[in-house]
C-alpha cells in the first residue's frame, strides 16, 4: 500500500533480461533507507520488490535498489518504455504508524493513459490525461487519482479525457513537470471510488441502501 506522495526521483541505470521478465537497477537515496530485500516499492505508480540493494557510501551520494519486473507488468505499464537515465518517481510502502497523506495507492495500475495538452493556469501546472474507456467510471470530479504514481485530485472529466492540476511542489518533488503532449502514464483510480462503483455498474444508491435495511 502505498500514499501516491513520491519521497524522491530516481534514475534507471540498467535494464537487463531475467528469467520472469526484466531486472530494473535505479539510483537512489532516499528511499533506501530502511528497506530490505523483499520490500515493496513504487517505480512510476507500479508496486516492484526489491530484490538487490546497494547502499549509498555516504548520505549525500545515491546508492542502488535493483528490481524484478514480470513480463505482463512490462507490457501493460509504461516501464517497458524506460530506458538507462530515464527518471522514475518513487515511493516506499506505508508502514504501519505512518501518518496518511495522499490517498490509498495499490501499486495495481488499471492502464496506461496519454498526456493531450498541458496549460499554466496560476500558478499550477495543467495536464488533460485521456484514459482508456474502461477507467472511465472511475474518474470523479474531485476524487483522487494517480499519475504516474503522484497522488492528485481529478479537476473536471470530460468523457475518457480530465484534468489534473500540479502545484509547483509536486512539479518541484515529482517527474509530472517533465510530461508533454504525447506522454504515456501510468493510471490507478481510488480504491474506494472502485468498491462504492463495481464493475457491475450497481454502484451504491439511497435505494440500494435502504433495501438492505440502512
């Protein structure tokens, strides 16, 4: 589980084959801190266990976490786009005790989308996302979704296409600053959005509820 707040940027250094799919090494420094082997972390929205870390020699310089990626995870995610010196945001695993920002963030992308314009509009960063059809349902005008891993709030929807507003904070932590028309992301909608609209399509309703006795 995971918080959509990304603790750091990193950057891929190598990408090589391994016998489920591909092994992912990224440079890093603060997000190996207090991890091990077997821990989860978010590359770009996607839940990856670790399976290698080198620590850092020194606080100040990066060390390296090194990661298994299945076959079908390399397919339906953008990782398989990434390439030595592509920056990933990155993301450790919600402790138990850890104080909740952001919104419940799974790790379980429901698809990839592309980045159709980007605007200023005051002092944020506008970015319209067109969705794949199937995510559709689950993006609600101010409920939460997350981009490419970062936690954010969906601004308006038009049909498959919304809008997501970036402060410069995000733009400043997060690799959204960077996307330009064209950009494919990864896309989880909120959790909660899911359970109260199931693939059914009998989402939670005064009637529903009141034929259940509530």
């Amino acid at each position: 589980m995971f918080t959509g707040l990304v603790e750091e940027i990193g950057v891929v250094e190598r990408i090589e084959s391994a016998p489920a799919g591909r092994r992912i090494a990224i440079r890093a420094r603060l997000t190996l801190e207090g991890i091990a082997p077997g821990a989860s972390i978010a590359v770009n929205g996607v839940c990856l266990t670790v399976v290698h870390i080198d620590a850092p020699p020194a606080k100040s310089t990066r060390g390296r976490l090194v990661a298994d990626l299945l076959g079908r995870t390399w397919e339906v995610t953008t990782l398989g786009a990434l390439t030595p010196g592509s920056a990933v945001n990155l993301e450790r695993a919600l402790r138990a005790g850890d104080r909740m920002g952001g919104h419940f963030v799974l790790g379980h992308v429901d698809g990839t989308g592309v980045v159709e314009s980007r605007r200023t509009e005051g002092g944020d960063l506008v970015l319209r996302i067109a969705a794949p059809p199937g995510l559709a349902p689950g993006l609600v005008p101010r409920g939460s979704v997350a981009v490419d891993g970062v936690s954010l709030t969906v601004a308006r929807v038009r049909g498959r296409r919304f809008d997501v507003h970036c402060i410069p904070a995000t733009l400043e932590r997060t690799t959204l600053g960077r996307l330009r028309p064209g950009a494919k992301v990864n896309l989880e909608t909120d959790i909660l959005g899911k359970y109260a609209q199931p693939p059914s399509g009998g989402g939670l309703t005064a009637a529903s509820l009141e034929e259940k006795g509530f």
